[in-house]
C-alpha cells in the first residue's frame, strides 16, 4: 500500500507507531542481550543496566528521580496500582476519594469498584470545555479525603486540567494528589515538581514506545501497598521479571520525547488549527469540543451537524483513519460520558468525530484528510436530506 493509497492516520491519541530509533535500541534485547536482569552474570547485569538507563531516561523526562518511578505493563495498570494501592494502605479513618466525571475508565471503573467496597467517591463536575470547577473540587475536599485523582489532558476532547492550582488545594491539606498524564507525555512539558503531584501515571504507546509497557510515578513518602504478590521486583510493588524489551524501548522514547518537545507542540498545532480550520470553511455549524486554548496541541474534537459520527467514520474510512473517542469505548453506541459531562446536546454528541495528529503528520495529510472528511459529510447530507 503506498503512502496515497494508506488511509491518513488521525488517531494517536489511541496508539503511536514505534519510532525507529525506539525499534532499533529494542532489537538487540530480542537477539543478543536476552538475559533477566535479576540475573547476577554478565547477561543479567546487561540486562539490568538497560533497565536502569531507561528508568534514568524517563526520570529525567518528567523532573523526578529514577528511584520514585515504577515500571508497570500499560497506563490502566498504574491507574490501578495508584487507586487501589493508596487505598489499601490508607488508615480506617480516610475512605474517601475524589475525581472528575471525565475521567478514563481506567480510573473511572476502579473508583466505582471502591465504592461498591464501601467508599465514598466525589465526582467533581466540570464546565462546558471539560475543565474542572476548582471551586467543587475545593468544597469537595474532606478530612477523610485519602486521594484526589484528576487526569492531566483528556483523552477525547484534549482539555488540560490546572494541575498546579489542583495541586496547591490539596498541598494545604495534605491530600496525595495522582494525575494520569498518559496523554500528555511526549506532547505537553510534564515536570512532576512544577505540577505539584504525588503520583503519576504514563503509557508508552502514547508517545512512540510499544504497546504494553507503562510506569507510575510515585512520590518519595507515599504509601502505596502492591496489587500482586511475589518477589522484590520494582521495589516489591510490580513483582514479576521486568520486560526489559519494552522498557528499553520506552527510556529510548522518554529521550526523544524530551529532545523534541520544544518544536513538536508548535508544529502540531498549526496542523491541527489547520484541519480545524478547513473543516470550519466547508461545514457551517460545526462545533469544537474541549477548550478552546487549554488543549492538547494535537487533539481535534469536532461536531458535524445532523451527521451520525459513526456514518461518517465509516463513509471515509479507507482514506481517513479517526475515532470516536477513546478508543476503550469507541465500538459503543452510548453518547460519550465526557461529552455528557460537559453538557453536550445528544445530537451534538451523536455527531462528534476525534482527530488527533501525530509527529509523522504531514501538511499534505492534513490536506487530503480534510478534502475527505468535507465530501464524505456533503455525502451524506445528501444521502439524508432528512437529517439537515
């Protein structure tokens, strides 16, 4: 398939493609540095030595010490390992947890799971760009309050929460405060002291690593118990042989993440303005969702008008490749919780479409995408009139 014929890739908010300086680092792992590095022989201890410089190399991409950070299989399990961990060595008298009602499943789902256990769960609401209400999530805040969990930037709309301001609320109370920055990484400037947070969750495949390898950030005097038992590995909480593969790979994209962050924001959203601004040109009444400048530079949510989203995917789907939503959901019918949450209208919600760029997107993509995505909307408007 060549590069016109490939459908134009606008879903990295789902999944990246391996970079090919994060393959190359990995290849040697699958061939000739195969030890286990909890092996005390040159094999092993090469072994360990690829762990620990990829531990350096994410360490140093988001401000913290190599020691605070724990390799995990993908970002749900260090959603996971950071709700159920505080909660499970949190005292009698703090059973009580507050998020936001945008949040991912993966943070969404254990929440409800605690609270069917017996805690009680804040959902703090958020406005009409899907920032949340400082002022609820201050109100919210309680003596018994074990966590505050609040993601960094919104995996459908792209909106980016104040974490300092979050962060200084619950500093003043002594609160932990986890945010899941699986979206921001690699996009966003994510220090863990500038942004004040005791626990952070991060996706490899997000920013060009493979798929199943992540890490939870965690604050040196937080009390986290394990969710798995066995032995000493990732400082007892992450038992298991590390997946040295995968996390070589990950340091490897951590490092480039860094060397590119300064110009990759610039760059990615003046494509995305770009698409938005064709598409605005060509559909009258389409709707942006998210905020408007607090956003992720690659994150495109927009609503067509008297169009089901879904049809549309569908219509174009072989020259143009979106979602959507998160792609943990996007096969449901349901309306989008986070579009819900943020008072969206059903028809406005039915007809939502996710675009989100990549460091591979090119201007000409952009281009062909839009021309695209316009035809197959006039399509079917045309196909029902009803609709319109």
């Amino acid at each position: 398939m060549s590069e016109m014929t490939r459908p134009v890739y606008l879903d990295y908010n789902a999944t990246t493609p391996v970079a090919p300086e994060v393959m190359d680092v990995m290849i040697p792992y699958f061939k000739e540095q195969y030890g286990n590095p909890s092996s005390s022989h040159v094999y092993g201890q090469t072994a360990k030595k690829g762990v620990d410089l990829a531990r350096e190399q994410l360490a140093d991409l988001i401000g913290a010490d190599p020691s605070e950070l724990i390799f995990t299989g993908c970002a749900t399990e260090s959603n996971n390992l950071a709700l159920f961990g505080i909660a499970q060595a949190a005292p009698s008298n703090k059973r009580h947890m507050v998020t936001s009602t945008v949040e991912h499943p993966s943070v969404m789902q254990p929440c409800l799971r605690l609270q069917q256990e017996g805690w009680e769960i804040t959902f703090v609401r958020v406005d009409q760009h899907g920032q949340i209400d400082l002022d609820a999530l201050q109100q919210s805040l309680r003596p018994d309050t074990a966590l505050v969990s609040i993601m960094h930037a919104n995996n459908e709309i792209g909106t980016i929460q104040p974490i300092p301001e979050i962060s200084r609320l619950t500093r003043d109370r002594n609160i932990p405060l986890h945010i899941d920055a699986a979206q921001s990484i690699g996009k966003l400037k994510v220090n863990v002291k500038d942004l004040g947070v005791d626990l952070l969750t991060i996706a490899g495949h997000k920013f060009y690593a493979p798929k199943g390898v992540g890490a939870l950030y965690v604050r040196k005097g937080i009390r986290l118990r394990p969710l798995t038992y066995g032995a000493d590995h990732e400082q007892g909480m992450r038992p298991g042989t590390e997946n040295v593969i995968l996390i070589v790979g990950l340091g490897e994209a951590s490092r480039l993440a860094k060397q590119r962050l300064a110009s990759a924001g610039s760059d990615l959203i003046k494509l995305r303005d770009r698409l938005h601004s064709l598409l605005s040109e060509s559909v009258p009444g389409l709707i942006l969702n998210g905020h408007p400048k607090a956003r992720l530079p690659n994150t495109l949510n927009v609503s067509f008008p008297a169009t089901s989203a879904r049809q549309l995917l569908q219509t174009i789907e072989s020259d143009v490749a979106a979602s959507l939503g998160s792609a943990c959901h996007s096969e449901e019918h349901a309306v989008s919780g986070v579009l819900s949450a943020i008072n969206a209208t059903r028809d406005q919600a039915m007809g939502a479409v996710r675009f989100s760029l990549g460091e591979p997107t090119t201007a000409a993509e952009i281009s062909r995408a839009a021309q695209v995505i316009i035809a197959g909307w006039k399509l079917l408007r045309r196909i029902n009139p009803r609709l319109c």
